[in-house]
C-alpha cells in the first residue's frame, strides 16, 4: 500500500465514524455525553453499532458485557435483544457499575429484556455462572478482564456461540499499542498475550480486525 492508501483509510475511519454518530439514537447519544463528561470516555460509535449488529447476526438471546464503563457499547447491545432474553453486565469498578446501573433503571420500563449489572471482577464472578448458557460476550476495560475472560469462555458459551474483546490493539496507551512493538505498557502487553492465546485456541475461529480501535473476534466451533 503507498501513503495514498493509508491516508484513505484514515480518512475511511472517520467517515464511518461520523456516519455511525448520526445515526445513534439521542437516548445512547445523551449517554455518551454523560459518561464522557464524567471521565469514562467513551469508544467509537462505529464499533458499537458493529456490536450490536453482531447480537442479531448470531440471534443471541443471552449476553455478558464485561466492563461496562463503555456504556454505549452496553446498551447497544440491550437495544440489539429487542425485547428478548437477558444481558448481564459486570463491572469491578465503582464508577462503572454506577453508570450502568443508572442506565438500566432508566431501560427497565422500555424493554422485556432482563437486564442485570453484577458489581464484581470478572475473574471472581463468571466462574459462578452456568456452563453453555451464553451466546456472546462483550469484553472492554481494564486489562485483567480479557484474559480472566477467556479463561471461562469456552464453559460459559454455547456451541458455535461467540466472544468479542474491544480495544484489542490497546490503542489507548500513550506508547501506540499493539501496533508499536517498544510499548511494553500492561495494557499493549495484555493484548498481544491474548490474541496469541485465542489465536491458538484450537475450540476457536478467529479473527482480527482494526474496527474502532480493534476488535478480536472468537467463534467457538
């Protein structure tokens, strides 16, 4: 590729980006600014609808979010059940758990679907849950999260179910991420670990891709 093409993509990314903003409803909208102004800011528009696609492309009716301080990313993917099954969300932190709570109880009346936000780091909490009962599961924030995460992945997803880590070129790192091999921050280290773990995972498909600030992508088979 010359520099005329990596301009392009550049350019690419910003015009889906704006397109994916001015189609978000103001109810996720109003979410994002609340959440951005209250310090957790929030991931790119774009990745989220992505997200929320792929709960209709699978037809899942069961789904974790973990790390919920990317709100609109959670609630995209409550609006993507329509109505249907039940999304719980997990979130160690205070500040996270507090905004997703909030937007719940805001939901609660508009949708049938179940949705519950469990206070509790995911390394502690997803052992708890019962195997081969999910369809897809979200994975953001912290780095601890990914790989506590995957460990449980293949118990808690059902055949042929699906888990999807945000961030996962760790592109938030003052160092560049992933794509800089001098950034040695835990966050970048994280990421490379994991995608080399799920990559090798022989219960898995998967892929990765530079959507939003990139997403790694499992099926399990």
């Amino acid at each position: 590729m010359d520099r005329t093409q990596y301009t392009n993509l550049a350019k690419a990314w910003e015009f889906t980006e704006e397109r994916a903003r001015e189609l978000e409803p103001s109810t996720l909208a109003d979410a994002r600014t609340a959440a951005d102004e209250s310090g957790q800011l929030q991931g790119p528009a774009a990745q989220a609808r992505l997200l929320g696609l792929l709960v209709r492309l699978t037809g899942a009716s069961s789904v974790i979010a973990v790390g919920t301080g990317s709100l609109v990313e959670t609630l995209q993917l409550a609006y993507a059940l329509d109505n249907n099954g039940q999304l719980t969300a997990v979130d160690s932190t205070a500040q996270g758990i507090t905004l997703i709570r909030k937007a719940f109880a805001e939901l609660q009346d508009e949708t049938a679907t179940t949705l519950r936000a469990v206070n509790a780091p995911a390394s502690v909490f997803l052992p708890r849950l019962n195997a081969n009962d999910y369809d897809l599961i979200v994975v953001a924030g912290d780095a601890e999260n990914y790989a506590a995460t995957f460990a449980q992945a293949s118990r808690l997803l059902r055949d042929h179910g699906a888990i999807v880590f945000t961030d996962a070129l760790a592109l938030d790192t003052e160092q560049g991420g992933v794509i800089n091999p001098a950034d040695r921050s835990g966050k970048a280290t994280a990421m490379r670990e994991l995608i080399t773990t799920v990559e090798q995972d022989e219960e898995f498909e998967s892929t990765l891709t530079p959507d939003g600030t990139g997403l790694l992508i499992a099926y399990k088979k």
